[in-house]
C-alpha cells in the first residue's frame, strides 16, 4: 500500500534538505506530527541524511567534566546543585591531579574536545587557572561553561586557552531561574566578539514547555550561528521540584532533534542530544557529550559513578548507528567555524 505525505509537510522537508534553514511556522508544524506518524519518520530520515552529509558520518564527543561540586545559591529549579535542592550541602573542588588525569583519559579516548562546567558561583578565576593546567598537558579544544560574562572576562578565557564556550538561554529563563534572558544573550554576542566559538542546546526540555518557546530557542542558535546546537531533555533528579511535570522520552526528543536540525540549515558542524541515546542518532543527532566529574542532573558528587556515560558507551552508540567517532571534529578543523563554508 502506497502512501504520500501531506503536500505541505513535503514542502518543509524538501526545504530543509536543501539545507535553506526552515521558519519559525514550519517548525512548529513539523513539532506538531504525531510521534508515531509517517511524516515524523520521514522528519527524522530527512534529518539523518543532511548531517551524514554535511558532517561525513563524524560521531562527535565532546567530553564534561564537572569541575567543582556546590549548594549554588543562584538556585536553578531543574539543578541538583543548588541550595535548594538539598543534595550537596558542602563546597568542593575535584584536585588538580584527578582534572589532569580525566583529560589525559579523554585524550586517549579520541575527545574531541573537554568541556569544562562549574556552578555559577565559581570563581572565574579559577577556571582560568585549570584552563592554562590543562592546555599545558592536553592537545584537546578546550570549551568554558561558566556564569555570563563580560567582554574582558571573555577575552580572558581567549588568553587562557579556551577556544569555545558552552551557553545557552534556558526554557524557563527568568522563571525557573533568576536570570534574565538578555542578559544569556548579551553574552552570547561576547564569545562572538573576542574570537570564541559559541556551543548551545536547547534545554532543559520538558513536557510543560510550548512549542513556540522551544522554537524560538531554536531560531535564536541560528541566528547567532552556533558551531553546535540540539535538544537535551530535562532529567528530574530525586527530589527534584520539576518531578511533577515529568520528563519527555527519547523518541519525544528524537523528534525536536530533528525539527531543530532543519532550522539550523548549513550553519552548524555538529548536532548534538544529552543524554546519549541511540533514536536521536537517525534524526540529525552526532554528537555526545560523556561526562565525569558534577552534573547538574545527578545526585552523585562525580556522574562517571552515577548517570554519566563513558566513552566506551557513547562510541558504541554511535558505531551502532553508522557514525564513525574516530574521525577528525569538524567543529574545530580551521575555516570551519559555523558560518564559514
């Protein structure tokens, strides 16, 4: 039996695939498929095809650590390392000698870059400090995710061996956390400013979010041409006082990962999913992020012992689904910065 798909989710694909970077409409109608719908699947097949060409079937692994562990008084609602959520009552710091040996481990294991995370109270300078540690010892890009910044504070991440920092404007911004966001964005245009590659997800995705919010997240990594942006879905950590609303499934964010994959168009040189899972692999999804060290989606002081996915996991994920994780990032290859063809 035969079947064709709606004339005017056709004409979304079609544009998509021409890697055009869809609207803002479009992608809500794409958001709106059933899940289990033919036309969703042809969404997520259309979406596989342009980054296995546009990304020559590279399996990206971008590797968190988890620098400091806290009871952050900024107080983020879906953060398992803030005062309120009651996990973590004391401060502390992973040694030098354990970040040295995960980005020595990480080497070995083919990273293709080490994202460094602290809690937004972390003292800056500090970070700078690990950064130059690490950029002494390591050949491995060297990504910040840190508190906004501002344009001295940039450059300075520049100088102490950053090549790229990870930011993004939460769903929920201003409600779930006490930030504002033009503030995110006013940082955003920093990194951009000072010579450092922007990496962003939309997140933390829950079932309460609407798809017009998470569209807009979508259109706004575009517009400020991320090197890399995708879906991660909100993890409701014991206790957590999101656990009402629940958390969407893979295939929920198989769906949006491919949706934001035809937004993006010809702009990004990865796509990545947190946490790693293999549906999102045949949507648009390369790129996966092992973690060791503080997760804000974790109740363990280190996730390596907890949630977190090693590279063992995530290489076999991706080999499972036809992305070869030993090849070069193309996120860092020079002139190949998102933007530049």
């Amino acid at each position: 039996m035969g079947w064709q798909l709606s004339p005017h989710i056709a004409d979304i694909l079609k544009k998509g695939a021409a890697f055009e970077g869809i609207r803002r409409d479009e992608a809500l109608a794409l958001l709106a498929l059933p899940l289990h719908g033919r036309e969703t699947y042809a969404l997520m097949q259309t979406a596989d095809q342009m980054s296995r060409e546009r990304f020559a079937n590279k399996g990206e692994n971008h590797f968190h650590i988890g620098v400091n562990v806290a009871p952050c008084p900024l107080n983020c609602s879906f953060c398992s390392l803030t005062v309120k959520a009651g996990i973590f009552t004391q401060s502390m710091e992973f040694s030098e000698e354990q970040l040295l040996s995960w980005a020595r481990q990480a080497g070995a294991s083919g990273a293709d870059a080490l994202n460094l995370m602290t809690t937004g109270n972390f003292p800056f300078e500090r970070l700078l400090e690990i950064g130059r540690l690490l950029g002494r010892s390591v050949a491995t890009p060297l990504v910040a995710n840190t508190r906004d910044i501002d344009h001295k504070e940039g450059e300075a991440l520049l100088a102490a061996g950053f090549v790229g920092a990870y930011h993004a404007v939460r769903l929920g911004e201003g409600r779930d956390t006490p930030f504002k966001p033009e503030r995110r964005i006013q940082t955003i245009r920093v990194f951009k400013e000072v010579g450092l590659q922007w990496m962003n997800c939309v997140e933390p995705v829950g079932p309460e979010h609407r798809h017009e919010e998470i569209v807009d997240l979508m259109l706004l990594a575009r517009t400020h041409g991320a090197t890399y942006s995708g879906i991660m879905r909100r993890i409701n950590f014991p206790g957590s006082p999101m656990s009402s609303h629940g958390m969407i499934s893979e295939l929920e964010m198989a769906r949006m990962v491919a949706v934001s994959r035809l937004v993006m168009g010809d702009g990004p040189r990865a796509h990545c999913t947190h946490e790693p899972h293999s549906a999102s692999l045949i949507a648009g999804a390369n790129l996966f992020f092992p973690e060791v060290g503080a997760s804000p989606r974790d109740g363990q002081p280190d996730t390596g012992k907890g949630r977190g996915q090693d590279f063992m996991r995530c290489h076999a994920l991706q080999r499972e689904m036809g992305w070869n994780p030993d090849l070069p990032s193309n996120c860092f290859a020079p002139g190949r910065q998102a933007g530049v063809k």
